[in-house]
C-alpha cells in the first residue's frame, strides 16, 4: 500500500536542522539529553503505543487537517528511527491495551456522542463501538487501568466546558459511566490584568493512580496554576479542586507512572502575557505561552519533584510569520503524550501544529542533572529570545522576532556573545530586549556570568525565576524570587573588562551577588517558590542604548541544602 501520509519538505528540513544541532544517537542506550526522534503526525496527545512486541506506533486518527486518513508510524528500535504504515479504514487504531484481556480500548468523539472502541481478539480481530454518552465531548484522554486492571478510567471534558471528569468501566472498557465533575474557578480581570482571559473551567484532566490506591487529578484552568483534585473511590467522587504545586495556565498537563514506580510530569510551566482590554473571558485574545514543554521526575508519589527542565522548545517560536502559516490550526507544543520504551528511556509527543509538533527521546536521568552552561556556541537555540510584533494574526497569536540579541564576541570574531540593549520599535508589542534560560530547578544553587559592562551601558535586570515568562514581559520582574541590577553603580564595576558575577541562594533565605568571588550585596527573597528557580531571565529596559550589557557565558549549579 502507499503510505497514506509523507512528511513535508518544510517538516523535514526543520527536522534535519534539529539533528544537526543535536545529533541522534545510534542507540537507544546512548540517549541522556533531550533528542529529536520524528514529528507526530497529529495532535499529539494521543495514539503513542507500545506494542507487546516491543514495536512503537504513533497513531493518526484522522482529525487534524494536516493528515486526514487514519494510519501510523512505526518504529522498532524505540524510537531512533520512523516508518509511515497505512491502515484500512475498517481495521481498529490501537490506544491502550488491557491487562487483563489483552484488547485494546479508545475514547472518542463524533459529533454529539462519545463513543468507546474495543476490539475483540486484539488488533487483528473485529472492533465493538458503543455509544457512552450523548452530550458532546471533545479530546477524550487515553485509558488508564487502575485496581490491578479491573477498572478503566479516561480522563474527559466536554464541548460545554462545564468541568473535568472521567469515564469508568469496570468490564474491560464494554459498559461505561460518568463520574462526579470537578470545576475551577474563573480567572478575574485586575492588577496587571486590563481583561479577563479564557475561562473554561478545568478541562484536559490527566490522573495517575496513587500507591495509597487514591488518583491524583492535574486539570487545565484559566489560573496561573494548574489544579488538582484527588479521588478515593476510584473515580467515583473528587475532592474540590484546589492550585497543584505546578504552573501552567491554558495548557495541557500530563502525568506518567514509570515501570519503576516514578511519577514522571509534563507540562509547559508557563505564564502567559497579562491580558489585554479586549480580552472578556469567551475566547482567548491571544496565546503566548506555549512555546515550551517542561518534565519533573518525582520519587515519592508527587511530594517532591526533581527536573523542572525544558524538553522542548518550539522550533518555529521565532517565525515572522508565526500566525500565518497556521490557517486557524492550534499550534505550539503544549500537548503531550509518553511513553517508557526502554528502563528509564522516555519518549514524548508533543504538539499540535506540523511546524511544531515533535517527538523526543530522553533519561529519566537526564533531570536529575546539577549544572547546565552556554557559552553560545550553539547560537539562542537554548534560549527563548523572541519578541511580538502587534497586531493578532492567523489563529489566535500574533508573529514573532527573533530578537537582535546575538552578536560577534568583542575579543573573538569567531565567537558570539549576548547583547542586551534597547532601539525603539513600534511595530512590537513590547520593544525592549529579553532572553531567557533553563536550568536544573535547584532550591539552592548559583547562577554564575561572564559579562562586561561598557561605559555608558543602560541597566539590565536579572531576574532568577520558577516558570518560563515571555522574554520581554515586565511582570516577570514582580513574581522572580530574586531580582538584581546589573550595572555599573551595583556591581562595583568602573572598567570595560570581563567580569564573574555569581547570585548564590539557599532555601527561603536572602540570595548573596558577588562580583570577581567578592560578595558586594545581598538580594531579599521577593516571592517564595516551592521548587527553586529554574530560570535566568535577562531583561532590558527601555532606555535608549547603543552600547549594550554583554555576556560571554553562562553557568548554573545546584548546591547541596544547607
């Protein structure tokens, strides 16, 4: 049969260009960072299985425009490598597999009903679909098997958005019903906010099965948190939803439970732009904060968590024509789905949009890393540097700029440094420069840069924070734990040399700023943050300059607590 869907030339070319940036290794043994493995050929929140075999497939069930026949890739060497394989339109789509009966079973929607498929006698027999509910619902969650496999549960929401639940069936996925709902409160306009964003309840809920035998419910909201709810009677009831520990407003969450026992989260950890005036609460004005997909590993059942580290950044984050080229698709890499193809061995889906869209093999081990650097010999690709430009376009965004911030290094012409500054612009929506940078979460630790500080050079503030803010985003400034001036006057700096400037911080305590190993001041804890900062976050002002902070190199470490 002719494979029923290719990738573009556009898809491949931006994912030859991921490969040469970050080669892919020949085994799954050698994985340890974050690699690129494919592009999913849907929206990526499900259709990943793993076969008994050990073959993995990537489902496409026909509902993104991008891709309008069922089919699916395979791979059988986890995941390295990707072949496209057709699927008769009578044949079943795997989803999850029953442990018990061996059969596999799905959730969809079509039209105003939801429906359950279950095959009988696997994926080469016959398929029974029933009608389970006649409200409509939309982006039905793949089945988890709790209770040792007796009961099935789906995490669900539906077209109304009138809260978040799942579907149970104690038969192996034959017979279902609806359990009690869970709602969110609504996002209310004020403080930084002129309007009010998208209120849709809680919606996309993800659950895991805790080892007290109680499930852990993590929903999207409208808030600056994700919540949660917890059920101890299988799914029955649930408990009033309530801020988890976790950000992310107007994304998709996403809980996996490792063939170890560890709970693995994904999920953006993000915080949007505050709202505009014309944003009223029915729709969303604008998304701007989905451009990354963080994973947290924990070994204690969700107390603690290790990581808070980027998996993937958007690769066309920086596109002039970001809202163009979507033609009223969704886009970003907010949505995931995982899967563990070998012992500690992830693989993730993430996205919606072709252009965006992606698969990632990484080590579980790979999150529990202590120190990240750059000296920027790969250019911004770690980096979120872009800036809007006004005016919203295509579905729901607006375009974007990579910002001029990467230029020749002052002593090397053949290496580049970072420059921040300010030129007016008014074609963006915030025209000052911004550029952040991940790193391990660390509830101790350092960050440590190389930078130099011209004559005449406008103050750049460091901002070190828990979450991913928009590079240019001023409000960044009121929720970062720690917050300095980098200038002249601070810093105790009267030259144009290079110089060690390292902000070390201890849990709840006021972080020390040294300069050249001396301490020179103290920075108070302005807000609290449960995990540690994550993230450098530099931000120019605007003041106009020519001149520029500039900075070589950065580290940062995690410390023992004390």
């Amino acid at each position: 049969m002719k494979p029923l869907w290719t990738l573009t030339l556009g898809a491949c070319t931006l994912l030859a260009s991921a490969a040469a940036q970050n080669p892919r290794p020949n085994t799954i043994d050698s994985i340890h960072a974050p690699v690129v493995v494919g592009i999913p050929p849907c929206d990526a929140f499900i259709g990943l299985c793993l076969m008994p075999d050990g073959e993995i497939r990537h489902y496409n069930y026909g509902s993104h425009p991008a891709s309008p026949a069922p089919g699916y890739l395979s791979s059988r060497d986890s995941g390295l490598t990707w072949h496209a394989r057709s699927l008769a339109a009578e044949l079943p789509a795997a989803d999850q597999r029953s442990p018990l009966s061996g059969e596999y079973i799905r959730l969809f929607c079509v039209g105003s009903n939801v429906y359950a498929l279950r095959t009988e006698g696997g994926l080469a027999g016959g398929r029974t679909i029933t009608k389970i509910d006649s409200v409509p619902g939309i982006m039905n969650k793949p089945p988890i098997f709790i209770r040792n496999g007796t009961r099935v549960i789906s995490g669900a929401h539906r077209i109304d958005r009138s809260g978040a639940f799942v579907y149970i069936s104690d038969d192996d996925g034959r017979t279902w019903h609806a359990s009690q709902k869970v709602t969110a409160p609504d996002h209310q306009k004020g403080g930084f906010h002129q309007g009010t964003r998208w209120n849709h309840g809680a919606v996309e809920p993800t659950i895991v099965e805790l080892q007290d035998g109680r499930l852990w419910m993590i929903m999207r909201t409208a808030q600056d948190h994700h919540y949660q709810s917890f059920s101890e009677d299988g799914g029955e009831t649930w408990t009033p939803a309530t801020p988890s520990p976790f950000y992310g407003t107007i994304t998709m969450p996403t809980l996996h439970r490792l063939g170890d026992g560890r709970l693995l989260f994904l999920w953006c950890n993000t915080t949007p732009l505050p709202e505009l005036p014309t944003a009223n609460g029915v729709w969303d004005d604008v998304f701007t904060n989905r451009c990354v997909l963080h994973a947290a590993v924990s070994e204690d059942d969700g107390r603690s968590w290790t990581g808070f580290r980027e998996i993937l950044l958007d690769p066309d984050r920086n596109a002039a024509n970001y809202g163009i080229t979507r033609h009223g698709e969704d886009k970003s890499v907010h949505q995931a789905q995982a899967i563990e193809v070998a012992p500690g061995k992830i693989l993730v889906s993430a996205g919606q949009h072709r252009l965006s869209r992606r698969m990632v093999l990484f080590d579980v081990d790979w999150l529990y890393d202590t120190v990240r650097t750059c000296d920027f010999s790969d250019g911004l690709d770690s980096w979120t540097a872009f800036r809007y430009y006004r005016g919203i376009t295509g579905h729901c965004c607006y375009n974007r700029q990579l910002a001029p911030l990467l230029v020749s290094h002052p002593d090397d012409s053949a290496r580049k440094a970072l420059c921040i500054r300010y030129q007016p612009n008014d074609s963006l929506v915030q025209d000052n420069d911004g550029a952040l940078w991940n790193f391990p979460a660390s509830p101790s630790g350092e960050v440590t840069l190389s930078l130099r500080i011209p004559q005449g050079a406008a103050a750049v503030e460091l901002l070190l924070n828990d979450r991913w803010f928009n590079p240019t985003d001023t409000v960044a400034r009121y929720a970062a734990p720690y917050r300095a001036t980098l200038d002249r006057r601070t810093l105790g700096i009267r030259d144009d040399r290079w110089h060690s400037v390292t902000i070390r911080w201890s849990e709840g305590r006021a972080a020390r700023l040294m300069v050249d190993g001396r301490r020179r001041t103290t920075l108070p804890l302005q807000n609290a943050t449960e995990h540690g900062p994550s993230y450098l976050h530099l931000l120019g002002g605007h003041t106009p300059d020519s001149v520029g902070v500039w900075v070589e190199r950065v580290e940062a470490r995690k410390l023992p607590l004390r």
